[in-house]
C-alpha cells in the first residue's frame, strides 16, 4: 500500500497483464472444429505484418463477434476474451439447420443456464451475470435453496495490487485440475470463488453464499459448488477484441483543491470509534482515493459517521467538532465496525464493508423558495458508469470500465420499489451526477435503519471483486463538491496501536510523526 506523506493521499496501483491473443484463438479454432460443418466459415489465417494487437490479424475473432453481439451486446468491446458459457459452435450448427429462431439464444446452448441477466464488456474487460433455476441442468443435484442461482464471471486487464493478508489462497478442484490446472476454489466476503488464469488474463466465477446449512432462502456454499462447476466446464470462447497493451500505473498523489475549507475537518482513515472494530480491533488506515468521482450525494453539507454507534460518538465528541456544522464534522470512517460481513481489508476479515453518509438538514432551497423534502435527497451518480442490480434490490451497484479503470461503488439501503419504478436495473448507462434515488431507510423492510446512504468500493483483484476502504475517495470527492480541502484532526478516539496493525513499516514511522504532531 502506498503512503501518504502528511495528509495526502495516493492513486492506487494497478497492474495491466499481458494477453496472449494467439492462444485465444487456438483455444477458438479447436472449439469450432467440433462442429465440421461450419468450420469452414471461420478464417484463421491472419495477416502477418499487421500489428500483433491489431484485430485484422484474427478475422475469425471479428466473424465470432458478429455471430454473438446479438446475444452479448457489446461484446466486441472487450479487451480480453470473453469466457461465457455459450457453445457457439452449437448455436451456429442448429441455426444453419434451421433449429434456432433469428435473435435467439436457448438455454440449451448455455448448459441451461438462463439468458445472461447482465453483460458488460469495455476496454478492461467484461462482467456477465447468468442463473439457474431450481431444477434445472441435467444431472444436477437437488438442493434446498428455492431460488435461482446467480453466477458471476470476470475478465479483467487490469489488477488492483491491495494489501491482502487473505489473497492467493484456496484449494483446486480434482475434477477441473486437466481443464483449468491453477484454478483455486476458495470463500472470502461471503462468496465462493473460483480463480484461474487463461490466455494470461485473470478470470474469477463466483457465486453469493453463505458457510452454513442449506436453507430455502439462503444459499449454502456447498449448494454453489455444483452450479458454478457447471458453469466452468461449459465456458467457451464467445468473443473480444485485441487492442494496443494496457500500461502499469503507480501510485502518485491524488489531486485536491489547493485552497481550505472553513469548516470541513475529518479524523483520519482507520481512526473508527474505540472498541467498534470486530473483536474490538482497529481500523485500516488506508490512505488511498481509488478513483476520482463525483461525490454520491447531490447537495452539501453530508456527513460520514457512524450509523450504528451514533450515540456513543456523541458521547466522545469534544470541542474538536465546535463550529457551523457541529454536529456533523469531523468526519470518521467506520469501514472496519464490527458486522458480519467478511472484509478481507479488516483485521479478522470481519467489518462494515462501507461508509455510512446522511445528508445535511432539510433546508429551504435556494430556488423559487421551495421547501426541502427530507425524504427526497438525492443520490447521484459518481461515474458514468452501467448500473449491476436486480429487480427488488435495495442496493445498487454502479460498474466502471475503462482502459484505466475497473472497479464498483455500491448504494445501499435505497427503496426497491421505487427504483424498480424507475428502471435503475441491469444494464442501465447512468451518467456521471445524474439523479437515480434518494436517500432511504431501507434494510430489508422500510424503516429497517436510520436514513442514510451506506457507500462502498470494490476493485478487482487475482481474488474476484474485493471492499476496499472508501473514507479516503470519499474525502477528496466531498472536497471537490465544496472546492475546499478540508483538515485532518486527531486521531483521538484510538491510539495509534489501534491503527497500525493494518500498516507496513514505513506508514507506522509517518503515523508516528502524524502523531507527534497533534495536541
């Protein structure tokens, strides 16, 4: 992890892999000639003195494009290829044969997973979402869950290098080791994994799941395991493009407005209230802004607190927080407060995944002297981004994929009913601050919680998507909306051994001089 020097903070590192588009395509020419009957349309033979990136070179990538873009829209866009359990050779004999309808892709050549309920593909690669419903597949066995079973996969470029003290770990799967030989099936932050690398380009399928008993609406991990095998030896290469390599980025200081805030002060990243970590640990002291967006509520003033431990951050509060939004600044992170969500950043790998942010008072709007609804503050958009939900979610997740990015923020505790109402499903493109919700008290049920946004990051790593610590990003975009920087106070509700567990040597000399420092 990076080190901030005073209060800065840092981009994060991120690593580009090197693809091997020629194996890609042996892996495709094997797999089309399955089916001798439509080999035939396929061109391998490349044009040699192009560029090896250039997709002129693999005609039989750009014949498969066309053939599964109707299916998979946009999937020539992606810069890796595409893995999807969809037997394009199948697909491409039954039509000729007349067995398929123009612009259909059955369950039968998806090894009776149902149509992909998302599938997004762009210069760092592609996610895909596909089900199978209880009952389905021939030869599955039965199992308690009553609903369909969602499968992820991914394909990524790009590979956030975090401080994992969980990742590379995991076990094989004796009957996958001669198709996918460093392929490892492991359970972090309540999802079973299964990682493997092909083509050099890093691939994880997971599945949600819970370590514990089958029961009829909730799914147990060994219940998954069937599904995503399954879905691993059914996947074929369904399509992509080459393009020019991708580059490494290291980590450099993040911008921030050179001018100061009046009034905006926050305590620092990992400094959350004693004693609320999982078994009373600390918090990570992470100093990094993951990515420059837009900050997710529509209006200032907002305020990053505790939800769950409100009250006791009262009781601590000193004359630190005296000034025109008392009650609201210092911001403090709580990323690591004690749930039992699995967070690998987290000592223990248990914390609150996220931050929790409530907007300002309810004031009278500036324009035509409106009243402010207080139930109707906005949540906006901090990416141009496609938005990852399924209909009655109360969480939305926004995806952003680009040649420098690949990495998720989610919403929480948002009203389902309204969302639904308001198309905000898979698949949707959101523009970077646009409106798409409200700030809700959604947890399960209305009036669950208090109303406030709960806010988190995911990036992608060799593990799948992991939470990252979002205090920092969250900083720097608060910053921007109010054009000032804000200061950094404390740390005062932990010590600096509460924080250090989660620093390498060099961060614990600067927390030492950050200390030595304060009053």
């Amino acid at each position: 992890m990076a080190v901030a020097l005073a209060d800065e903070f840092r981009t994060p590192v991120v690593s580009a892999v090197r693809i091997d588009w020629r194996v890609a395509l042996d892996q495709l020419r094997t797999e089309i000639n399955t089916r001798p009957a439509i080999a035939s349309n396929f061109t391998f033979s490349g044009q040699r003195r192009l560029p090896a990136h250039d997709p002129r070179t693999m005609p039989a990538l750009l014949q498969l494009n066309a053939v599964t873009s109707p299916i998979f829209a946009g999937i020539g866009r992606s810069r890796v290829p595409v893995l999807l359990p969809f037997d394009t050779a199948a697909f491409l004999e039954a039509a000729r044969t007349g067995g398929v309808p123009a612009g259909l892709s059955p369950t039968r050549f998806q090894a009776d997973f149902r149509p992909a309920d998302l599938f997004d593909a762009g210069p760092a690669g592609y996610d895909a979402v596909f089900s199978l419903e209880p009952g389905a597949g021939d030869g599955m066995p039965q199992r308690i869950f009553a609903k369909p079973v969602e499968v992820q996969i991914t394909g990524s470029s790009l590979i956030y290098d975090i401080s994992d003290p969980f990742g590379g770990k995991g076990e094989p799967v004796k009957s996958l080791v001669a198709e996918f030989p460093d392929l490892r099936r492991f359970i972090r932050e309540g999802h079973v994994r299964y990682a493997f690398t092909r083509f050099g380009v890093p691939y994880v399928v997971s599945i949600q799941c819970l370590d514990s008993t089958p029961r009829a609406r909730r799914l147990a991990c060994r219940e998954a395991y069937p599904v995503a095998e399954r879905f691993l030896k059914a996947l074929r290469v369904a399509g992509g493009l080459p393009s020019r390599p991708h580059m490494d980025m290291s980590s450099s200081i993040a911008e921030r407005p050179p001018q100061r805030s009046p009034d905006f002060s926050y305590r620092p990243a990992g400094d959350i209230i004693a004693n609320t970590g999982f078994r009373k640990h600390g918090g990570r002291a992470d100093f990094t802004a993951y990515s420059q967006i837009r900050f997710p509520l529509e209006k200032a003033p907002a305020f990053a607190h505790s939800q769950s431990f409100m009250k006791r951050r009262a009781r601590e509060k000193t004359d630190e927080a005296a000034g025109s939004h008392a009650a609201g600044y210092p911001w403090q992170d709580n990323f690591c407060e004690a749930r039992n969500f699995g967070v690998g950043q987290c000592a223990g790998g248990f914390g609150h995944q996220g931050q929790d942010i409530r907007p300002g008072e309810c004031t009278v709007a500036s324009v035509a002297g409106d009243k402010c609804d207080p139930k109707q503050q906005g949540v906006v958009a901090v990416r141009d981004s496609v938005v990852i939900r399924s209909p009655k979610q109360q969480a939305v997740t926004l995806q952003v994929n680009s040649r420098t990015e690949h990495i998720r923020f989610r919403y929480m505790h948002m009203n389902p009913v309204s969302l639904d109402a308001d198309g905000v499903v898979n698949g949707r493109l959101v523009a970077e601050g646009e409106k798409f919700g409200v700030v809700s008290n959604y947890l399960d049920y209305p009036n669950g919680t208090s109303r406030h946004l709960h806010f988190d990051v995911q990036v992608f790593t060799r593990d799948g998507w992991l939470w990252v610590n979002p205090y920092v990003t969250l900083i720097s975009a608060y910053e921007r909306l109010i054009r000032g920087r804000g200061r950094e106070t404390g740390p005062r509700a932990t010590s600096a051994s509460a924080v250090a567990h989660a620093l390498p040597e060099d961060a614990l000399r600067h927390l030492d001089a950050r200390q030595g420092g304060e009053n």
